[in-house]
C-alpha cells in the first residue's frame, strides 16, 4: 500500500502568503535578531555581579535571550541568509567591495586571503 506523498502539504494553522516574499522574511527575522541582540547589551550594560541577591535571574535572563538569538539565526538560514563570512554550499560569503552586497567567493580568493594574512 502506497502512502500518499504530496510534498507541499500545508497544515491547519499555515497559510500560502501571497504578499510575504522570501526578502521580506529574511528581513523580518534580522529585525527581530537585532532586537534580541539589544536586549542582551542592555543586560551587559547592567550587570550584576556574581553575589548579587538578582544574579540568578539577570543570568536566566540573559541565557533566554542567548538561545533566542541563536533560533532566530537558524531560521535565518533556513531561509538562505548567511551571517559575515559563513560557509553555505561550499561559498564564503563576505563584502568585495563598498556596495554592502555581499558577494560570493570560493577557495581560490580565500587561499589567496590566508597567503596575504598567514
């Protein structure tokens, strides 16, 4: 007996957008990155020192925030970003110029780079 495959099967509390495109997702995911990563340097701004009767939870605090970032990153890259000089697909991603666009460069510039450096 075959199962029935249907690769795109949506469930009940999904939807199909129709006007969130892949740009908008990833945008939406940094937004919220940065937000997180603010939240944790006021944290560090304010804190407490290890025998502080709040210590545990300022360190609680700043664990929840930690493990927030690191789950906004994953879906990040689920939706195909990549974060500074990350390697994706067997591609460093890193800036080549001023543009702020990232561009990709394989093995040959980083061995190039690491001769320069090393």
């Amino acid at each position: 007996m075959e199962e029935s495959q249907e690769p795109n099967e949506i469930k009940p509390w999904q939807i199909e957008y129709k006007f969130v495109n892949d740009e908008f997702k990833k945008d939406y995911v940094l937004q919220r990155i940065a937000a997180a990563e603010r939240a944790h340097f006021e944290l560090m701004v304010d804190r407490l020192d290890e025998n502080h009767s709040e210590y545990m939870d300022w360190l609680e605090a700043v664990n929840v925030i930690i493990d927030e970032i690191n789950r906004l990153k994953t879906i990040y890259r689920q939706l195909g970003g990549s974060f500074g000089s990350e390697f994706i697909n067997g591609w460093c991603n890193t800036y080549l110029d001023d543009s702020n666009e990232w561009k990709p460069f394989g093995w040959p510039h980083i061995r190039w780079l690491l001769r320069i450096y090393y």
